[in-house]
C-alpha cells in the first residue's frame, strides 16, 4: 500500500455564490462608448473602423481561471 491520502477541499463543498449579471459590464444592447486602439500589427483602430457592411458585434469573453 502507497502513502497517498485523498483529502477534499473545505471549497468545494461550499455553494456557488450568487452574482447579480445586471450589475456587471455592458447589458445586452446597450450603447458602446467610442474607443481606440492598437491591433496585433500596432496599427491604430477605432471602434468606427471595425464595423462592416453588417456593423460589429462586441464579445465579452471573461475567463474562469482568473
């Protein structure tokens, strides 16, 4: 028989707490301010400069492993 001990996190066993999406960044079809800045070839970009024929679509992708 090995050492190995398995042992649970006091963390995991605690609820999720409940976050209030209202309250956080930018709601679904609300206005985007102007804004600037460089793109991966340090070229200047304004929010005006990346809409298409279409217009643009802004996504939030905010990570879990932060």
């Amino acid at each position: 028989m090995t050492g190995l001990v398995l042992a649970t996190s006091s963390l995991a066993a605690q609820t999720p707490a409940v976050v209030d999406t209202s309250k956080l960044g930018p709601q679904v079809g609300a206005v985007v301010p102007a804004f600037a800045g460089l793109d991966q070839f340090g070229k200047p970009q304004t929010l005006a400069s990346t809409y298409g024929p279409k217009g643009a679509m802004l996504v939030f992708f905010r990570s879990a492993d932060w």
